[in-house]
C-alpha cells in the first residue's frame, strides 16, 4: 500500500508542479496490452469468468471484460471502500482526475484515512479491469458506470440524482432562463450556456450557502431530507410556497410528472463535497467476545465432535434397512423428518442438519427403488397424500422397483470402519465446501413451495465462501479467543457489500413475528439481504454442533481444517480420509489433532441389577454392534444405557446366538459380575425359542408338544390366522410365515422359522444399500478458480493472438491492407504456402473449420504435402495442420512485421 500510495503522490506532485502529464491508454484494450504478463494472469485468476473460453487476443479480451454480467461478478468481489470509490467515479466527470476523486471521498474538510486507503482501492480497480486511465484522466468502465451512476428514475448508490445537465435535458429554453433569473444569474443566449451557468452556481459552496440563506425554513428542511438520498420527492400540481421557491430556482428540478430531484451538483455543495455520508476506508476489526484456554476450547469441541459422530451414526444405523421414501418431488416429508427427529433425540432444525450433512459427505442417498420385495410402513403419505390418521396402517406389499427410499451408500460401511478421528475429518471436509444450506429447509422457494430436506433448490452458492470466511477470521484471533458475532457479520459486510445482491433473487417473504429460532426454516432467508446475515449465523452455529469451534473459538483441528484441500475431485471422502494416494495434505493433520481429543473405544460395559448395562463412553465397534442386537438404548450422551428385554434377548437369538454364548459374551465384557436377573432373562427366552417352528405351506407351526398347539386353536387371537390342524404335531394357516410369526408372538409364544429342510433360520439383520452413489457437487459460484498452468497457457495464447491480429500484411499487389480475411485462389495459396515453406517466412492465412467458423491465423509454414500445411501457429501458439482446402487465401506480412517475426 505504501508503494502504490507514493506513486499516487508522485503523480500528484508532477501534476502541481505543470509537468506534462502522460494522457494514457485511450482504451481498456490499449490499457490491458500495456500491461506485463504477471498483471495480466493476475486479472484473469481474479476474474475466471473471462477465461471461458479463453479469449482471442487483447480486443476480445478487454470486450468481454465490460459486458454487464462480469462487470456485476467483478463489482459483487469488492470490498466496501473499493466500492465506494468505483461509486464516487461513477458520479465524477468522465474521466476524473485522482484529485477529483479524491475529493468525492475525502470531502471539502479532507480525511488522512481516506487519502491513506484510497491508493490501494484504485489500484485493485485497476488490476480488475474496472478502472483504466492515467492519474489525471481516470475512466470507470462503461458497462459499470451505467450499473452505478444515477439516472432520471433512480439514484446511484451514493444517494446522488442526475446533473443539471441530465435532469434538464427535456426542458425548454424559456424555462431554464427563467430559473437563472430567479437564482439571481444573468441571463444568456442558449439552453447549453444557461445549464453550465446553474451548474457553477451549484458546484460553488459558498454561492449556494448564500442562496440558501435566503430560503424559507420549510425549504431547507425539504433539502435536508433529500441531501442524502433517495434525492427524489413527489410534488402535486399546485406546490406549496416552501416547494415552489425551491422548484423556482433550480435546487429541484422535474423528472417526471409530479416527481422532483435534487440536482447531484447542489447535493455535493450540502454535502461539503462528499460522495458518501460515512466513507469506510478501513476494515472492521472483529471484536473478542470472550477468551479462554486453548486446551478448554480444544476439549469442548471434542466432546461436540464426539456427539457429532454418534449422531450421524445413529442416523445411519436407523435407516440401514432402508430409510423414508423419497418425495414425488424429491426430498425427505415432514413427517420423516419429525420422525428422525425423534430418533435423534433433536429438534427438527438439528436433524435436518445431520441429514443434510450424512447426504454432502456421499453417505446417504436415494436408492432408486427397491430391488426386492418388502413390507413398508407408511413412510410416503406425504408423497402419496395419505393423512396422518392412515400413518401407521401397514401398506400393501410394495412390487420391485416401484418406490424409492433414502439408504446409507456402500461408501458408509468404508466410512463405519476408520478411526473417529478419521471419520470426523470426512464430514468436516465435506461440510466446508458444500452449498446445501439447511437453514433454509421450511422456507419457502421463488414459487412458494416448501422447502424440504435433501430435496432441490436448498443450495446457495455464497455458503461456502461465507462459510470459510467465518472460520478465517475467527482463526485470525489468538486461540481461545471467541469473536462477537455482531462485528463478525460487520466484517463480512465490509468485504464483500454487493455479495447479498449476487445471491438468487427471490421475491422479499413478510416480516416475521415473534423471536426467530436459532437455526432452520427462516422464510426471510430467501431474501438476499438477510441471506448473508443468516448464513453467518448458521455457519457459527453449525461449526459449534460439528466440533470445528468450542464454546465460540475455533480449535486447533479446526485452524488445520482450513488449511486441508479436501476432496480430490473423483474420489469420495473415504478415500481421502483412508489414506489412499488421493488424501489431502493436511487430512492427516486435522485427524492427528483431534485424535487425542476423542476417548479411547472401550471393550467392556457395566451390567447392573436392573436389567441395564452402562457403557461409560464409545464403544470397540464389534462390542456396540453386538449390543445393539442383544439390548435396546435406553438414553445416550457421555455414558450409553442400554436395556435387556424379552425381545430384544430374543433378537440376539433370531441372529443366530444361543445362550450360553450370550452369558459368554456378557461375563467376558463386563467389569462388574453378571446379575442374576439377566441370567434368569436370557435362559427363559432361550427355554421357549424355537420351541415352535413356523414353515411355509402358505405356512404352518410345527410342536412335538400337542398341548402347545391346542391353547393356539382355543385362542380367540389366533382367528385372524385362520389356522387348520394338519396332524397331531403340525397346523397350517393361510398367512406368510412372516405374519404367523408375529401373530405368534402378539400371543405370548415364542417361535422360530425354519427352512425347508427343517433347520432353525438365522434372522440376520437386513443391511440395504443404494448403488454406488457419488456426493452431491457443490454448485459453484461461477467458474472454478484457474491453477497457475492454465493462467500460463491462456495468457500466452492472448499474446499470441494479440499479435496475429495487429501484425500488418500486404495484399496480392504488395501494397499494405488492413486486416480483413485474405482471400486467393487454390493456386496462389498452393505457391505462396511452399515458398514460405522454402524460405522460413511467417504467412497470413483465413481458415474456415469444420464448423463453418472463420478465423484468422498467422501461421509460419514448416512442411506441406498431402493437402495438409504443417507449421507453427502464432496466433495458438503451438504446432498444427491445416488442410489446404478450408484456406480461403494468403496474404504476406508487412516488411517491418516480417523483419520483428524473424528476430523472435
């Protein structure tokens, strides 16, 4: 900054001094062809849309580089003050000298801050391409002008109208003369003089106060509330006494019928020359809201990405056999969302997050129908329209493929198997760069339709940056330091002002009442200028649940975090965070910091008395499987209850375990003895399991106790399914085995189902799995970044171009011509090209593709034959072939041309 500020200064100075100034480039073209190529790769990483395609040379360039949707994308990456000065351009003559602008900001009393920064702020106006010109002839770009400067029907963002000269433009001579007399000037002999008299007068401060001296008070009120914007007021056919003395004299002048502006120049006089009312040339500072230990932040977020995990877990585990149905329309229902919800122990908000989540990092996605037959429940009445009453009846039997379900991916059972820590990694990594934002899940969309979880338009481009911008600037604080939110979001607002104005347009929702939650379903998050705010907000709140930050600073993992690559493209996050050749840099990194902060997974629980076993922290992954079968989760947090049932002892039996592995298992995992009550639980399950078999016939019960099978019959219960005896040992039913187990059961039996052949059936538990699902990409906020071998390439080939397009060639009689494609016959072109072959000489050549595209190339050729011209290309610069035939003609270069190509 002290640099560009010296050179400013310099300018200045040779500008007082009388020296002769340089006028400078007449052209945004002329100005980026003066430019090095260092600039020049600069403005094209700072500027990636300019890159698509790359551009032909420095003309086609410098044209892309005004059209309206770059110059917006450029204007929406400004910071505030950069802004500012492209605003105080916008309003200044055209083109305005530094001192001018300098004053537009600084105003008539100056400001050492302002005069300090606004160096810098027109220099990264100039790298963007927005700003060209020498220091006393600086020219804004049109396309950004009109974006930014005032019209007749709307004020710029300075607050500032039209001119005199604009807002008098449709006005007749008669009346224009009239106002100079009523403004105590002399009157003149045309509109043009009479419009620069009015426009001095107001451009002189002094000469208006005196004016307004005269004033009466209402009229001085009335240009008090129009100083600073918006400068236009409304006015009826008969004015009032205060109106009319102002409209008499110029200071407002009409637009439109019944409308009134005050003129920019006179604005700037009651201003004291100021563009802006409060210039804001220097960056917020984020403010420390509270300071704590580093290893206290550390371990908090520990215990937070420890929950993290067991809830995503959890999430997954409880649709390993198949989720909710996805939506007609796509996404998850409210009612499947209430109801993960209450499996998650969260609010709805949070679990939509953890959805959103398992979904970003490739875990979860929609199997796109089933490919077997099964009993479902109702988990699509709200795709189907089905009522809430309904929403527990059994549906019918679903055929194959007909519905789609949300399941865990093959990629879950790789992620199930890392270390926390690792798996931790992979959903950080996952949730940085992802633009789903399920703040807004409940909202609504541009068409008023809800906006449902894992379903389409919840992605927001500017997440993401908003996002790691978050985390950059907590982590630029001390560690242990939390920032106060509010100045947090003041920073953000002072980087990027324009960004909210960038995000999808969508129609502003009514003010809402009552006190807004802390996170999810704000329906003003569609409206752009709370967007950013929210996304603040959201991005600390999610950061907090994920165990990035802990209790408001970021950690250590978390400072690591931004420095990881994430995920190369093509390869999930699993394999990154495994170690494979594709793993980021740093993922190891972030996985070794947190790792200390993460317990040890236990090998053993705590069984106690009451039919309960405690495991006081996570658990070795075969022993919480295990458990999972034999006991229900009664409550979860830093220590896990489960609870041993009937049923849940004679699910570990249906998986294929007898008794006594079950009272193994349990004295092998157990610091303290083994209760008699879980003793006496599991051997009187065990005594009656499997004592009834249960086949298919449609199917049929099968006991060598025959008693057994008369209670079955004399009970009324067992109507339902229609039960036949067979023989004295065997009853058949008209029902699937499935249903006359379970019917069994409801009646206090305890049966097991048996093959064909008689042996006991092992009920394992049902993992489904989609097909192999990629992780939703990102939508991208415009082009992707170029690497360094790309800006290279590009800069070289505009170069190149730019050169073929301003070399000079002769035309067929010698004489120079001015660029236009050559045109020769196939003979001329045949001869020309193979003596330019003979003698090393470059050639200017039109060239007509395979598309019917014409181009201009300016080629040095090498070989010919076949038909085919081999030679280097300068305008691609490289080596190619052109087929002779889609050459419409040759022209050769100028002598001073050919003389510069030879010497390079």
């Amino acid at each position: 900054m002290r640099a560009a500020t010296v050179g400013w200064m310099s300018a200045e100075q040779q500008h007082r001094d009388g020296q002769a100034a340089d006028p400078g480039p007449r052209s945004l073209a002329q100005a980026l062809r003066e430019r090095d190529d260092a600039s020049l790769a600069a403005l094209l990483r700072a500027r990636p849309d300019l890159l698509h395609p790359v551009p032909a040379d420095v003309t086609q360039l410098a044209t892309r580089a005004g059209t309206r949707a770059s110059v917006l994308r450029a204007l929406e990456h400004l910071d505030r003050f950069s802004l500012q000065a492209a605003e105080a351009l916008a309003v200044a003559p055209d083109p305005a000298s530094y001192e001018e602008l300098l004053g537009l900001l600084a105003g008539d009393d100056g400001d050492e801050e302002v005069a300090g920064a606004l160096p810098a702020a027109v220099a990264l106006l100039r790298d963007r391409a927005l700003v060209w010109g020498g220091a006393d002839r600086l020219r804004l770009v049109r396309t950004a002008r009109e974006l930014l400067a005032p019209s007749a029907s709307h004020s710029s963002p300075t607050g500032l109208g039209p001119s005199v000269a604009e807002a008098t433009s449709g006005m007749s001579p008669g009346r224009i003369q009239t106002i100079l007399a009523a403004a105590g000037l002399p009157g003149t002999h045309d509109a043009v003089s009479a419009v620069a008299a009015l426009s001095a007068l107001f451009a002189d401060r002094e000469r208006v106060a005196e004016l307004l001296d005269q004033a009466p008070e209402a009229s001085r009120e009335v240009l008090g509330r129009l100083v600073w914007g918006p400068p236009y007021g409304q006015v009826t056919a008969e004015p009032a006494a205060h109106l009319r003395w102002l409209l008499d004299r110029g200071l407002l002048l009409p637009t439109t019928p019944g409308t009134v502006v005050l003129p920019r120049e006179a604005a700037l006089s009651l201003r004291g020359g100021r563009a802006h009312r409060v210039p804001e040339p220097t960056r917020p500072r984020v403010a420390v809201a509270a300071e704590r230990k580093p290893r206290v932040v550390d371990a908090a977020a520990g215990g937070q990405a420890l929950a993290a995990l067991a809830t995503v877990e959890e999430l997954l585990r409880s649709w390993d056999e198949g989720g909710p149905a996805v939506l007609r329309a796509g996404g998850l229902s409210i009612r499947d969302l209430k109801r993960t919800a209450g499996t998650l122990e969260v609010p709805e908000p949070v679990a939509a997050f953890w959805v959103e989540l398992a979904y970003g990092a490739g875990l979860i996605a929609a199997d796109g129908g089933y490919l077997e037959e099964r009993h479902d429940r109702a988990r699509d009445d709200e795709a189907d329209g089905a009522d809430d009453e309904g929403g527990r009846e059994a549906r019918p039997r679903r055929r194959t493929g007909e519905a789609e379900h949300y399941a865990p991916t093959p990629e879950y059972d790789a992620w199930r198997d890392l270390p926390p820590a690792e798996r931790w990694a992979w959903l950080a990594e996952a949730w940085l760069p992802g633009t789903r934002t399920p703040g807004l899940i409940g909202g609504r969309d541009g068409r008023d339709r809800t906006l449902s979880a894992l379903g389409p338009g919840l992605d927001r481009s500017p997440a993401p940056e908003v996002r790691r911008r978050v985390l950059e600037l907590m982590a630029e604080l001390e560690p242990g330091e939390a920032p106060d939110p509010a100045s947090l979001l003041q920073r953000l607002r002072w980087e990027r002002p324009l960004r909210s104005a960038g995000t999808r347009r969508e129609p502003p929702a009514p003010p809402r009442t009552g006190a807004r939650p802390a996170y999810g379903g704000g329906v003003e998050a569609n409206n752009p200028e709370a967007l950013r705010t929210r996304l603040t907000e959201w991005a600390l709140l999610e950061a907090e649940m994920l165990g990035v930050s802990g209790r408001g600073a970021l950690t250590t993992h978390g400072r690591a975090l931004l420095g990881a690559a994430g995920r190369s493209e093509g390869a999930g996050a699993g394999t990154a965070a495994a170690g494979s050749g594709a793993e980021p840099p740093r993922a190891a990194v972030v996985a070794a910091l947190l790792a200390p902060l993460l317990p040890e997974p236990l090998d053993h629980v705590l069984l106690q008395a009451d039919l309960t076993a405690v495991a006081p922290g996570p658990l070795v992954r075969p022993l919480a499987e295990a458990l999972a079968v034999l006991a229900d989760v009664e409550s979860t947090g830093g220590a896990t209850v489960y609870r041993f049932t009937p049923g849940s002892v004679r699910r570990a039996l249906d998986a294929g375990r007898s008794a006594t592995e079950l009272h193994t298992f349990l004295a092998q995992h157990s610091r303290t003895p083994v209760p008699q009550p879980l003793t006496y639980l599991i051997d009187d399950v065990a005594r009656r399991h499997g004592l009834l078999r249960v086949g298919a016939a449609s199917s049929y019960v099968r006991c060598d106790d025959e008693a057994v099978l008369d209670e079955i019959l004399a009970d009324r219960r067992a109507a339902a399914l229609r039960p036949r005896r067979l023989a004295p040992t065997v009853v058949a039913a008209r029902t699937d085995p499935r249903t006359l187990i379970e019917g069994l059961r409801a009646m206090g039996f305890a049966p097991a189902a048996e093959s064909a052949e008689g042996d006991v059936l092992v009920a394992r538990a049902h993992a489904h799995r989609t097909p192999p699902r990629t992780p939703p990409a990102p939508v991208p906020d415009g082009p992707p970044a170029p690497d360094a071998t790309l800006l290279t390439a590009a800069v070289r080939a505009v170069r190149a171009g730019d050169r073929a397009a301003t070399t000079p060639r002769k035309d067929a009689s010698g004489a120079e011509a001015p660029g236009g494609l050559p045109r020769t016959s196939a003979a001329e072109t045949l001869a020309t090209v193979q003596a330019a072959a003979m003698t090393g000489d470059s050639l200017w050549i039109g060239h007509v593709n395979a598309e019917g595209a014409a181009s201009q190339r300016l080629l040095a050729p090498l070989r010919v034959e076949g038909g085919y011209v081999t030679g280097y290309d300068h305008t691609a610069d490289e080596v190619r072939t052109y087929a002779l035939h889609r050459i419409t003609g040759v022209a050769e270069l100028a002598e001073e041309a050919g003389g510069a190509d030879q010497a390079r």
